[in-house]
C-alpha cells in the first residue's frame, strides 16, 4: 500500500504540525505492506531558527522529500509565495506517482488543498487531519475590508477540499459545531493533539517545594503572532506584576516587534524576548520555571480551537496561568488541575486568577496516560491503513 503524506512541516522544523506530522509516519512506518511518501519543506517555521536536514532521505519504508522555500517572515504575502512554491514542486513530484490513499494535515487549509487536487487527480481516496478553522480565523485576523474579499473565495476552496474527503479528523471537538453543520455526511474521526515522548520523559513525578523569598519565573514559550495576542496582556502584567514576578518568552512570529516595542514604550522590564530554542533546551526551559502562561488573542475563532502547547505544558506537572476562551478553557477547566483561567486580554482577572495558583509542581499522570501522542497516533495510524484496506477492497 502507497500512502502519500502531505504536511507542510516536519522534522527537524519546530511546531505543533511538524511534532504531529513525525509521530503519526513513525507509526504508520509500523504497518506491513504499507510504503510512505512524505512531501515537506525544508525548515523554514521560523526565519530566526534553522535546522539542517537534507533535501531528500529514506527511512526503510519512508521517502521524504523537503522543498525548498523562498525566505520569508511570517507575513500573509510571504507565506502565500512560500505555500505556491510548496504546491508545485509537490504537484511536480507526484507527477508520475500513484497511490493508494492521500493524507494531508493541515492548519492554513492549503495543503488540505493540495491533497485534494492530487487525490482528485488519482482518484483514490483523501483522508483529512484538521487543526484549525482557516476561513473562520482569517475573518478575525485580517483587516475586514480584505477579509470581505477573501471570505468567499477562501469559502469555495474549503468547500471543495473538504467534499473531495472520505474522512476528516479534527484535532478539537471544538470543531464539531461548525463542521457538522457544513459537511453532515462527513465520516469524521477525534484523534486530538498529544504529548510527545520527549516530554513524558522528563515530566515532573514529584512535588517539588513551592515557591518564596524570590520573583516568580513565569514562562511563556511558541509563536508570537496575532493569534497569541501577547502585546495585548503582557505588557499590563509585567508593569503590574514589577518586582514580584519576572516573564520570559521563548519563539518567534509575526508580532514579536510589536511585542517588543508596546514593552519599550510602557517601560516594562520584567519581560524579556527570547529566539526559537531546540526542543532539548525547551524542556529546561519548562523546568527551571515556576508558572507555565498560555494566552490566544479575543477572536470567535479561538473560542474552537485545543493549542497543542497545553499539552506540552500539563505534561510537565507546573502551574499553568492561561488566557483562553471557549472550548480551551473548558478543556483546561475539565482536564488539568492546578490551573487559573482568565478571558483574554483581561489583565484585571488574570491577577485574580493568578492568586488561586499553587506555586509548585503537581505531576498529572493521569493526563499524561490519556493523552500520551504515541497512544494517540498509533490509532490514528490503524484508521488511516484500515480505511485505505477497506476503500481499495
């Protein structure tokens, strides 16, 4: 059995689609019979961040092959001439190729796309893997006169890619609402997001001593864009918090100027900015910390959507200090302990919130059982093969 892989990050690239991506081949890699053409980039999630990799390599039953990106930042133009680039070579590559099932991941919609069109064009079966509601976020974050214009556009092609689907998995039930109601026939599966091994390993298993005579070491660790929001709250709670906690930052994105100018302009100097680090050092990073914080900006949107960094940071057993809304909130409320919720960009509340936090590490074994990624991917890996068998019977 030939499965085509498309995702548009994966290893060494650092980002949830690239975590989530790598873990899934590693399983489907497990199944006899069953060869995995992989269609990447090289890394390119971050412009401050580089990994090598090489263009092409075989692992066994696993071809990949990287593309090659122009530079580019993180702004809509740049990733629109990057995702061309991405969308020909791969079209190019499976030119001559035949498969037996296409799967895609996809958070921005286009390489759901994508394997929609070479599906289509192979006429074998797409099996979908949905991260995000990309006609519902690009309402919010683009400006409304630009958004008017692409909605309808942005419409057609999710409309087109999601009915050239004989199955979706959808990473939120969050999600559920909006898709059901679009595509109710859909056959649609839940494999949500989990914690990879590295993290596991090096969860806390002990409480450790709380927290005093010394400022709190509040971590907050991923992208820096619209999205996060970050300008829009930190800034308030470092002023607010002078002297009694301190705030590092760990990532990138395309509000991290922004961030860093709001930050010098407010005099807030309990907030520093820090480059992409590795996977290894991150996990040093969540060690050495006494609060975890998590923040996704006020737009409907993210009120669907579960950020895979809240399973980074339950693994880990520390505090965690989130402003979220909707199903995230609800998930954080339901699932993970030692958590103080607050409404985005709600300084005042956060504060409150903060108060009710225990300043030590409490291990979740529990959350780390259920949602363990291996676990997770390894049944996704048996219904993507056993889908493709059935398809092809």
């Amino acid at each position: 059995m030939r499965i085509l892989v498309l995702s548009f990050y994966y290893q060494p690239d650092l980002c949830a689609g690239s975590f989530r991506c790598t873990a899934l081949v590693k399983q489907l890699r497990q199944h006899p019979g069953c060869q995995i053409e992989v269609i990447t980039t090289l890394p390119n999630r971050y412009a401050s961040y580089s990994a090598e990799a090489p263009e092409h390599e075989e692992q066994g039953n696993v071809r990949i092959h990287r593309i090659a990106l122009p530079v580019h930042k993180s702004g809509m133009l740049d990733q629109a001439k990057a995702f061309t680039r991405y969308y020909r070579k791969t079209l190019s590559l499976t030119h001559n190729q035949n498969y037996d099932i296409v799967f895609a991941t996809s958070s921005r919609l286009f390489t759901a796309f994508l394997g929609a069109c070479i599906a289509s064009r192979k006429n074998v079966p797409l099996y979908l893997d949905i991260r995000d509601i990309f006609v519902d976020t690009i309402k919010d974050v683009l400006s409304p006169p630009i958004a008017r214009l692409a909605t309808p556009v942005l419409s057609l092609i999710e409309k087109y890619t999601f009915c050239k689907a004989s199955r979706i998995n959808l990473v939120s039930k969050g999600f559920a609402d909006y898709f059901s109601k679009r595509y109710p026939k859909m056959d649609f599966r839940w494999f949500t997001n989990g914690i990879d091994e590295e993290f596991l390993i090096n969860a806390s298993s002990t409480q450790a001593e709380p927290v005093s005579g010394r400022p709190i070491q509040v971590l907050c660790a991923g992208n820096i864009g619209e999205g996060q929001g970050l300008h829009t709250i930190l800034p308030a709670l470092g002023r607010k918090l002078k002297g009694l906690a301190e705030f590092k930052v760990v990532g990138d994105g395309g509000k991290k100027q922004l961030l860093k100018k709001t930050l010098a302009e407010q005099d807030v100097t309990n907030v520093s900015l820090h480059g992409p680090i590795s996977r290894a050092q991150l996990i040093k990073a969540y060690q050495e910390a006494d609060i975890l914080f998590l923040h996704l900006n006020d737009y409907p949107a993210f009120k669907k959507v579960l950020p895979s960094k809240i399973f980074e940071y339950a693994a880990m057993g520390k505090p965690i200090w989130a402003g979220v809304s909707g199903y995230a909130a609800q998930f954080l409320k339901t699932e993970v302990d030692n958590v103080a919720v607050f409404y985005p960009g709600d300084d005042q509340e956060a504060l409150e919130r903060l108060k009710s936090l225990v300043l030590k590490d409490r291990p979740r074994m529990e959350f780390n059982r259920k949602y363990d990624r291996t676990a997770i991917m390894e049944a996704m890996a048996k219904d993507i093969v056993s889908f493709a068998r059935e398809v092809r019977s």
